[in-house]
C-alpha cells in the first residue's frame, strides 16, 4: 500500500517573496517523497486560516497517513492552528529549520522561531506531535522523516487490520488476556474469535489435491525428517489450508491460534508448521492465544515489511538473552543452514509434528506491547543474534541474542515472557509510533 503523508506548508505572505521559503518547501517535500510517501500538498502556501481550513478539508478526502506541518516561514499561531484542530487524530509532525548559510551569507525565513513558539503551543495542550527541527538535507530530517513516515503508515494500518483468534489463551498464560474493546480503540485492530472446532472442521474438508499443493510447500520450504509420518505432514498440510481459508473468508491480516491443548491433544496436531507456513505469505501467525503477541508482530511488520518471528525469553545466557518459541519458527527467518520438520521434541505432552532449526543471525529488535489497568505501553530492546545458536534442547527453534546492556535489566522489566522479533534497528520508529498511539514506551 502506497504511503500518502499531507504537507502543509505554513507562511506569512510577508517572508516568502524572495523565492527561499519555496524552495525550502520543495527541498522538504522532495524528502518525504523519497522516504517513499506520496506528498499531498494541497496549497503552495497557507497563509491565513481560511486557507489552512480549505487545506486540512482537501487532506481529509486523501486518506493520509499523517501529516506534516511545515514551517516554511515566521507563520501566525490561528493559522496554523486552523488547520491543526480540522486533523486532530492523525499522526503530526512539526518541521521548522534553522538559519541557513548561502553564498549571500546568512539568511533567515523565520521558520526556526515558528518552531519554537508551536511547538510549546502544542505541548501546552497536550497535543501529540513529533517535532523536527533540522535542516532538509541534514541526517536527523532524514532519520526523523523516514521514522515519521512508517509509523504512521503502521498507525493506520493497525486501525484497518483484523486478527482471527483461534480459542482464547493457552494453559491460562494471564499475560496473554486482553482486554478486547480496550485494545480496539488505543491500539487499533479488531479480533475476530473463533473456536478450534471452526479450523478442525475446514481441515478436515480440503481435497486431496489442495492437501498434496500443501505438501509439496512444506517440502520447498523445510526438510522432512525421516521420522514424519506421511498422515502427519498431511494432517498439518489440511490445518494450513483450514487457515489460509480462513484468512480470506474473514479478511485476516494475523492469527493467533491456541494449540495446547484442542489441538496438541485432542486433535492429535500441533499447529507450529501450518502456522510457520502460513507466515511466509507476510500472514501474522503465532500462537498460544497471546494476542499482544500477535499485535506486537504486527506492529513490526508494519514497520519493516519483514517476516516476523516471536519467541518465548526462555532462559538468560552469557551476556544475553535466549528466544525460544515452541516448534514454531517462520521459515523465511531460518538461519542459513535451514529448517527441519520434525516429531514433536518427546517428553512435553504434544503430539504431532514441530520445526527444528534456528533463526538467522543479526541486529535484532525485540517488542513486546503490555496491557496496563486501562492502558498500554511498548517494552523494547535490542541485541545481535548468534550465529552459533543452537536449537533449545536439539529440538525447539531459538536464538540466542547478546545485549549490550546487564541481562538483569530486562529480567526486572519481564512483563510477558513472549517477544516479537524483526531484524535491524526500528527503535526510532518505534517511539514515533507509541506517540502517535498516545502510551508509553521503555526501550532498554
């Protein structure tokens, strides 16, 4: 989906005359368009607040996913103001920039002082904003606008998705409940729910020929260990179809399915592979019925593109952290070495088929969204997975990750023991996006 920001460009008639406020203006624009939004821009200049009214109008037909708030010159507060209270509720940013030295010598728009006196206007009302003060072809504009521009996009697309819960939480995880309608108007999605019966039955319908098809990705995509039943890797092969109907009959951007114990017992089927091979079509799969896993995954997804991955933080290691979901392992985050499709690891009580293998090494960041008493807030951290991990007791997917900080930091912050991973630095994008939400965030 194309990310669409608006761009206001805010001015006194009195300082744009010499043709430096436009070109400022069109340098900023240029670098929203290369973080890869379409600029709306609605007006040249906006000037007094009837201008700024028609504007804010215009953007509200575009479906932007936020909106920037450009300073191009000394500006007067009701007409910025005119069109801040039209966009209330979209994600603001606020972008002034300092002097500037030209072969002329200094010159000045009066855009640094703009800044200055909105942005305590907006903090004195208590109005969610990220400021940018940076010139346009500094690193920080392009660090801020990038960051801007996806969380943003993530914000919007939180409100649009809609997650198929499969039963509710696992082995009574308390972590794992939610609160529904509390997390469908701080956060976004809406949950769709379901029971196990819903998907069993779907399974247990599918043809033959959309069984081999089924097959035939898990071979592509995993080795199959000799000791996997061929009625097993079937079995698994209809739940994943059970869900991919799912998802298009429900409009599904995630699903969160609770395998122990309908599933892992009663059927005779864990779900970590279909769910695994779900994931590889960009699905947000997991499981255990942990829905603000499910919605952290989501969250960077969104900001990344990536396949994301989630594990439990199943034990501390030598300056780090050890991730370790059960058998469930997307298979386009694997390690170079690949993935195995295994029995289930003996001894645990699960009965079917589970991946074995490790993720794939590099700077990862972790996040984990909590449900407060009437609130959320963001525990994040980053680390750098090893490439000598080794899967947890030779059977369970993991990756051990090294901190740059006391392990005994995160352990007093645990509020959940599972963690969504992506690869790379989104930390910036991440407090952005906490703003736009209006909770707290911890990085680490």
């Amino acid at each position: 989906m194309l990310k669409k920001i608006g761009f206001l460009v805010m001015a006194h008639p009195d300082y744009i005359n010499d043709g430096l406020a436009s070109r400022c203006a069109d340098a900023a624009a240029a670098l929203i368009e290369a973080k890869g939004a379409s600029v709306i821009r609605p007006a040249d200049f906006i000037c007094d607040h009837k201008q700024a009214l028609s504007a804010a109008l215009k953007l509200h037909c575009e479906d932007v996913d936020g909106v920037v708030i450009f300073l191009a010159s000394w500006v007067e507060c009701p007409t910025v103001m005119a069109g801040v209270t039209e966009l209330l509720g979209y994600p603001m940013a606020l972008w002034g920039f300092p002097m500037m030295i030209t072969p002329e010598g200094e010159q000045s728009t009066g855009s640094y002082v703009s800044f200055a006196m909105l942005r305590g206007s907006f903090e004195r009302i208590s109005l969610p904003f990220t400021p940018i003060l940076a010139a346009m072809d500094s690193e920080e504009a392009s660090v801020k606008v990038e960051a801007f521009v996806k969380a943003a996009a993530a914000k919007k697309k939180l409100s649009r998705s809609r997650i198929g819960l499969i039963g509710y939480t696992s082995m009574t995880i308390y972590p794992g409940t939610f609160d529904h309608l509390l997390l469908r108007s701080k956060i976004g999605p809406e949950v769709i729910h379901s029971d196990a019966y819903s998907l069993i039955r779907r399974a247990k319908s599918q043809t033959e020929e959309a069984i081999d098809a089924a097959c035939a990705k898990f071979e592509g995509r995993a080795k199959i260990c000799c000791d996997v039943a061929k009625s097993a890797l079937r079995k698994a092969a209809g739940l994943y179809c059970g869900l991919v109907e799912m998802k298009e009959e429900q409009d599904l951007d995630a699903v969160n399915a609770k395998c122990q114990y309908e599933f892992s017992k009663e059927y005779g089927m864990t779900l970590c592979t279909p769910l695994s091979l779900a994931a590889d079509d960009k699905f947000v799969t997991s499981c255990e019925g942990d829905i603000l896993c499910t919605v952290s995954m989501m969250i960077l997804q969104y900001l990344t593109g990536q396949e994301i991955g989630y594990g439990d933080a199943i034990t501390s290691i030598p300056g780090g952290v050890k991730l370790s979901p059960c058998g469930f392992m997307p298979y386009g985050i694997a390690s170079d070495a690949g993935c195995e499709i295994c029995d289930f690891m003996p001894g645990v009580g699960f009965c079917g088929i589970q991946n074995r293998g490790v993720m794939k090494p590099g700077e990862v960041t972790c996040l984990r969204l909590v449900e407060d008493m009437g609130s959320y807030h963001m525990l994040v951290f980053r680390g750098r997975g090893r490439a000598d991990t080794k899967p947890r007791q030779g059977y369970m997917p993991a990756l051990d990750i090294d901190l740059d900080f006391p392990t005994e930091k995160l352990e007093e912050r645990y509020s959940g023991q599972h963690f969504a991973l992506c690869y790379g630095d989104v930390t910036g994008e991440l407090k952005m996006l906490a703003g736009m939400l209006d909770i707290g965030i911890e990085i680490l």
